[in-house]
C-alpha cells in the first residue's frame, strides 16, 4: 500500500471549501489556528461533490459525511472520524471493510468544508493508492482528449485497487468478476502489481456462489488468460485450471444446445436494464451464449484441450440455428425479432458475424454508438477494434456526449463513475472502476501492445490506423518496461532491464524474440 499525505492551508472566517483536486481514499485530519481557547462547536464535511463553495448530496451512493466537534480548549488538532462501510445489500455477501493495519475506515472524497470557525484551517488527507508508482505507465499523444480519458482512467485504477481484492465501487466494495474483466486488464496497463488480480480470481473459485450473472460467471476462463499472459503466473494458473470447468455452466445447457440457466444464476446483458437498448430478455439469449462461446475456446487456449473447441463449434451451430431471423440477421433471443447494440457487439467481439452479418453489425454500431452502459463500453471498443471500426472506438472514447468519459468528468468525476450520469443510475457510485474501459483499450488496442505469450515473453507492437499521428506510451511488464514512440509513420519499439531484441515483422509492427 502506498500511502502520502497532502495538507491544504486557508485561512478562513466561518466557513471554506478545500479541493484536494481528485478523488481518493483517504483518512482526514484538521488543525486549526490559533488552538481554541473557549467551548464552542466547528463543522467538517466531505465528499467527491461541491457546488456554489459547499460540498453537495442530491441522493446515490456518492461520499457526503459531516460531522459536528466539540472545540476542546488547548486542542488545535481534530481527527475526522470516518464510520464503519456499510454495504448496500448488507453484511451478509462478501464485502470489504478497510483493513485493521490501515488504522481506521477510509472514505472516497476530494472535497473538505470547514465551517463555524475563524482563523488558520490546515487539512490533511491521508491517501491510499496502489503500490504502482504513478511513473509505471504514461500516455502523451497528440489528441489531448484522448490523453485526458487516459488519465481519467489511470488514476481511477491507481485510486481504487487498494484493497485485497478488485472490487466494484463503494456503493457494495464487492467483488464481481464482469467488474474485474476490465479492472485487471486496465491495472496491467497501469503496472506489474499482479497480486491483486491473483486474490481476486482466487476470490471467485472460493465465493462464485455469490454471482448471480450468467455472464460474469463465463468471464472466469478470461481474468484467469489474461493473468497468465501479463504475469506469465503459469504454477497459479495450473492450480486453478481444474475449477475453471464449473464456470462454463454446464448443467444449464437445453436440448438444443443452448445455455438458458434457471434459478439463482440469470442473464444481465446490461446494468442497469435502462442501457439494454430496448433488448428482448428471452428463456435463452444471445449475449451469455455469446460469452459461453468465447469462454470455451479460453479454456481450450488454456488447456490445450481440443474437446473445448469442439464445444465451441456445437454451440455456435446452435447459435446461428437459433438465433437468426427469416432474413438472417442475429436477434436478442429465441423468438425475438429485434436487434439490439448488445447482440451486434458480441457477435463481432467473439468472431459470430460472418459475412453480410458482419456488415450488419458494423452498420448497428455505427448507428446506436454508446448506446449501452458504462460496462458493456468495454466490449463495444473490443468489437469496433476487432471489426475494423477503429476510427468509431477512437472517437466513442473522445466523444463528449451524454455517455462519454469527458462527460463524467464534466459532472465533477475524477474517478469514474458507475453509470454515464445520476439519471441513469440515481443510487451510483462515483468510485466504480467498471467504468475504466479505456486504461485497457488506449494501450491495448490504440498503441497495439499485446502479450501474445504468458508474461510478454513474446508480444505485439501495432498501433490502429486510427492511433494519434503521435504518440508516448509505456507498459509495465514483470521483466521491465516497454516503451512505445510513435511520430507519424515512424514507429520506435524500446525494452528496457532486458537483453531481449527487437524484430521488426511489418510496418509498423514489432514482436519480441524469445
């Protein structure tokens, strides 16, 4: 855990907004000046809201706390006394208080109002970032919105992954896999911390009873690839391979080929329902089948087992037998004839869409936009990247419209949120990493690096046609730092604490020999 602590000094008559500049856990303690010298009562409120020189609270799960002190006479220094986390669904889930070595309950804000008090105010935050130096990873281009969205999302990461765990935000501060999809890969991006990331996937093998989404539970095998291909962790991963079949859900596979669960375990498609873009819920549907399809070819990557590819090939026969209208096109469900953004993108992010299908899916995508949560935004830049609509995911990701990053930050957000805005989600968090999408999709699939073997022992350097004309990125991996420069078409690959060579395999490409 990194720790360090900020002080702001004011003097004040009776009242002042402090603004720590961005949001972080943290711990406060306020000095006043002259120490007081008479009986009387002095106000300390924080939160990750202010407006018009207050802190601000219009409802949801956003950081508003006040407290009332008795001024104690010869006493200049107040510590602010943070209250047990209480989760939203209550104590009986898995949830995550702070831990005891931390001395204390933590609490998001950025914001301190000192009131009823005059003289010399100085406050301190305590903060807790993860152990990531801040210089690991950095992103300069020449799209300086696109460099604000990078940031936005680095700090995000650096803010938030300070508990055992990757955890959803504060509203809950419990761990979900579809949350920790787009936690993990955008916290590689940030450093070579992979421990986090290692309790978290144990986390779910011990506690998965506790998912309720279909397709959280298929994004298992991914979290569990992608920690190998970014920590190259192969003793973890094989101790955990013999689980990793129970994710797949194979008791609720119908007749016909299709997974439909029942019970406890339901589709999601989309959280909250209202960024389902109007998708028909049916017994069996297209999103987790889609999911289930990716999820199988995981574990044969994994495995080496040739009989998840089998699997593969009978369900996605079931998939086009199943989930195609008269004229050929993906729908929702069984029996649906709509399409929604949600089926267009995971037919393209998991290789369905074939042909004149594919067209159609691009074409949806280019028509509906961000029509979809801050979660699903995840898959939605995958699928334009991997459908050939790199110029559509570079601007979603600098658009500044209803559903962007520049708009959460135009709310007051410096960590980003759980939903586009308020009225999406009136009970959100402004402290949900779900939202972080870019930290993952800028250095992944903007600038091009992919380790394509466990611990980047071989990786790929191909930045998209629609990557900045220039551009500075440097990813973390466990044997030192891969630095990217890119100045119009000139493109320059450096390694650093390694002898390793660089080939260069085609313009603008670059892999590393073993």
């Amino acid at each position: 855990m990194r720790n360090r602590t900020t002080e702001l000094t004011q003097p004040i008559s009776s009242h002042c907004l402090f603004d720590f500049g961005k949001a972080c856990y943290g711990q406060l303690e306020v000095e006043l000046s002259p120490v007081p010298s008479r009986n009387d009562l002095f106000e300390v409120v924080i939160g990750e809201c202010a407006a018009d020189g207050h802190v601000s609270y219009s409802g949801g799960f956003r950081t508003f706390k006040q407290f009332t002190f008795p001024l104690v006479p010869g006493q200049s220094v107040y510590t602010i006394p943070i209250p047990p986390h209480q989760p939203s669904y209550g104590t009986d889930m898995p949830h995550f208080p702070a831990p005891p070595e931390w001395g204390g309950e933590v609490a998001i804000f950025r914001y301190v109002e000192v009131n009823h008090w005059g003289g010399k105010v100085t406050v301190r935050r305590k903060e807790f970032y993860n152990d990531v130096p801040e210089e690991a990873s950095e992103f300069h281009s020449s799209v300086l919105e696109l460099d604000r969205v990078w940031e936005f999302c680095r700090h995000t990461l650096l803010a938030t992954s300070i508990f055992p765990c990757y955890l959803d935000g504060e509203r809950e501060r419990m761990p979900y896999e579809g949350d920790a999809y787009i936690t993990q890969l955008s916290h590689f991006c940030c450093g070579n911390d992979y421990a986090i990331a290692k309790a978290t996937i144990q986390h779910f093998l011990d506690h998965g009873d506790k998912t309720w989404p279909t397709e959280w539970l298929l994004c298992t095998p991914f979290l569990v690839r992608d920690y190998l291909l970014y920590s190259g962790d192969w003793e973890m991963v094989r101790e955990w391979l013999p689980r990793l079949p129970e994710k797949l859900l194979p008791q609720f596979y119908r007749q016909d080929g299709l997974l439909a669960p029942t019970g406890f375990i339901r589709d999601i498609v989309d959280w909250p329902p209202v960024e389902r873009d109007g998708y028909e819920m049916g017994d069996a549907n297209f999103v987790p089948n889609a999911y289930a399809y990716g999820a199988m070819q995981v574990m044969a990557e994994l495995t080496g087992d040739s009989g998840y590819l089998r699997r593969a090939e009978e369900l996605r026969q079931a998939i086009l037998r199943s989930f195609r209208d008269g004229e050929g096109r993906f729908v929702d469900s069984v029996g649906s004839r709509h399409t929604a953004l949600h089926t267009a993108v995971f037919a393209l992010r998991f290789g369905l869409a074939e042909g004149a299908e594919r067209e159609r899916c691009r074409a949806l995508l280019r028509e509906k936009g961000m029509a979809c949560s801050v979660y699903v935004a995840q898959f939605l830049l995958e699928s334009c990247f991997a459908g050939g609509l790199d110029e559509l995911g570079v601007s979603l990701m600098t658009s500044r419209g209803k559903c962007s990053w520049l708009h959460m930050m135009e709310q007051g957000a410096t960590v980003t949120m759980e939903a586009w805005d308020n009225q999406r989600k009136p009970n959100q968090d402004w402290s949900h990493p779900w939202g972080a999408a870019p930290g993952n999709i800028i250095p992944r699939h903007v600038v091009g690096v992919r380790p394509l073997a466990p611990g980047f022992l071989r990786f790929q350097v191909k930045p998209s046609p629609a990557a900045p004309r220039s551009l500075v990125f440097r990813q973390p991996t466990p044997f030192g730092a891969i630095l990217v420069q890119k100045e119009g078409d000139a493109l320059a690959v450096s390694l650093r604490e390694t002898e390793r060579k660089l080939r260069e395999t085609a313009p603008g490409e670059y892999l590393v020999e073993e």
